[in-house]
C-alpha cells in the first residue's frame, strides 16, 4: 500500500548509487544475506508464540483490556467501555469474536485483539492467540527469512548458459522522437528581440565602479 519499504532500502544503498552498478548488486546482495541470516537467527531464538515484537504489543493491549467493562449483548458480540481514564481518545467499542471485527477498527485492520477485544475474551475465557493472524506467529517469521542467498563466487568460475556464452551486447540503438524537430534557439541572443508588453527582460547587471559585467562593487578589483 505504501513504498516504505523501497524507501527503506534506498536509505541502505545510497551511497553506492555513484558505483558501477556491478558494485551496487554486489552491495545488494550482501546486505541481504546479512539480514536474512541475522534475522533468521533471531527468529529460531523466539520462544513465545508471536514474534517478540508482536507478542509485546499483545501483552500491552491485553493489559489495557484487563480495566475496562464488558457488558455481554448475545454469544458472540459484546459492548466494552471506555479505559480506566475514562477520556475520549479511550473510547468504547463493539467486538465480535465470531467475525474478529471491533468498531473502533484496529481488530480488522491489524488482524490482532485491540484491547476491545481483549476485555472480551476474559469473560469468554478465548486465547488471544487464536485471534491473531498466522502472519504474527514466529513460524512464520522463521520461514520468511529461511531463504539462502549464496555467494556469488569468482567470475572465472561462473557456469553460463550456451545461449549466453557467446552473446554480444551493443549499444543501444536511439530511438528518434515522434514528430517534427524543434529549432535550436542556443544561438539567440535575447536582446535582439523585443519584449511583449507582459514580459521582463533581464539585463546583467553592470559594477557601478568599473562598469564591468559579472561581478559587482564588492568584488570589484579595480582601483578606484
């Protein structure tokens, strides 16, 4: 839904933008076989059901459910009340658990318990973990960095395909602009036109101590 994430890795690689861009691939990949590998290692040392992150986030939301009133509407759908402040930025909600959607929104949009939620499952006795999507599970961060990206090696022991072996690459051909050429105007000199009665025309201005062009009397070297 957003570029973040290519804004995020254009961070990583700006400074390679000047390299050949055989360098900035090499530089590419190693940055990511340095990230697959660093967060793979994090993610088989994760012992809690949800990715540490998420598993925090879970714990904070369930603690803001614990101070807040659940008032029970039928099986599945419960109406709960404001925070223990009792201000309007800690509004009240509708949950149901059947369908996983609350009106303050953050249930659905998340796919995890909003504290809503949580209230609701206390008197329901439900895990909140069986509410949250399978994506938050540290199954599924391990895998998704269980990927291996291998060393590129030395060139001279590259295995190319036949069909690559002896391709040549030329330059490539210009491709001419649709329509007529325009008329180059770099020869013109711009004074020896006359203005319309809208337009302004620059002068350059002149040293009011030498009468001289391209500088001024701050910077005037000749002698007075």
């Amino acid at each position: 839904m957003t570029n973040n994430a290519a804004e995020s890795l254009n961070n990583v690689i700006e400074e390679f933008w000047a390299y050949p861009i055989t360098t900035l691939v090499e530089f590419i990949r190693f940055t990511l076989q340095n990230w697959f590998a660093n967060r793979l290692e994090k993610a088989s040392k994760c012992v809690t059901p949800l990715a540490t992150h998420f598993e925090e986030y879970l714990i904070k939301q369930h603690e803001d459910g614990r101070r807040r009133s659940v008032i029970r509407n039928n099986a599945q759908l419960f109406n709960v009340g404001r925070g223990a402040d009792g201000s309007d930025f800690e509004k009240g909600g509708d949950v149901n658990l059947v369908e996983r959607t609350c009106t303050c929104g953050m249930f659905q949009l998340l796919k995890i318990p909003c504290p809503h939620a949580c209230a609701a499952t206390l008197t329901q006795n439900v895990s909140l973990y069986a509410l949250s999507s399978p994506y938050y599970t540290k199954e599924t961060l391990k895998n998704t960095y269980d990927a291996t990206i291998n060393l590129v090696g030395e060139e001279d022991e590259w295995v190319l395909p036949e069909h690559m072996k002896n391709m040549r690459i030329g330059v490539p051909m210009e491709k001419k602009p649709v329509g007529r050429p325009r008329k180059s105007n770099a020869g013109r000199t711009q004074t020896n036109r006359f203005p319309s009665n809208s337009q302004k025309v620059k002068e350059q201005r002149k040293c009011s101590n030498s009468g001289a062009l391209e500088h001024n009397k701050a910077t005037c070297k000749a002698r007075v």
